[in-house]
C-alpha cells in the first residue's frame, strides 16, 4: 500500500479505492479528514516491524493547502488492545 514507504512496488499506483480488512478506504479517509481541517483516521495496516502483521494504526490528518494534507501514524499496542476490547 502506497502509505508504507519501504513497499516500491506500490510507487506510482494509485490506492484511494484500497480497502483495510474491515473495508475502510484508509486513503479516501485521509482526504476527507484534511478537508475539514485535521483528525485522526483509524486503519488496520501491515506493520513491517511485525512480519507485515496487520495491526491498528491511528494516523493523525493535517491539511496543509487545497493540494497537499500530511498523516502521521504509530502503531500503538495499548490502542489496539482498547480497540480489540470494542
């Protein structure tokens, strides 16, 4: 997925219609979060760290103009554990 950056094989591939494993649009997500401002998204990612396990990655969205917005995400065990709780 284009949001992990050591995967080059998915350099230049469009993600936005990507689905996590519960059918979140992760990217599409992302844009609309940067459209009201900023906020978190919630996706469940592969974590390198951890065999490419997928695990829950809360990324905070910033909007920086009409054309770029930043996310900034850490997996985050305690988190996940709260979120695996339901």
């Amino acid at each position: 997925m284009a949001w992990l950056r050591h995967l080059v094989l998915g350099v230049g591939i469009n993600h936005a219609d990507d689905q996590d494993p519960n059918g979140v649009y992760v990217i599409q997500e992302f844009f609309d979060v940067a459209k009201r401002g900023d906020g978190f998204v919630y996706g469940i990612i592969p974590d390198p760290a951890q065999n490419m396990t997928s695990k829950l990655k809360p990324i905070y969205v910033v909007n920086v103009n009409d054309e770029w917005f930043l996310g900034l995400g850490i997996y985050w065990p305690e988190v996940e554990e709260l979120y695996n709780k339901g």
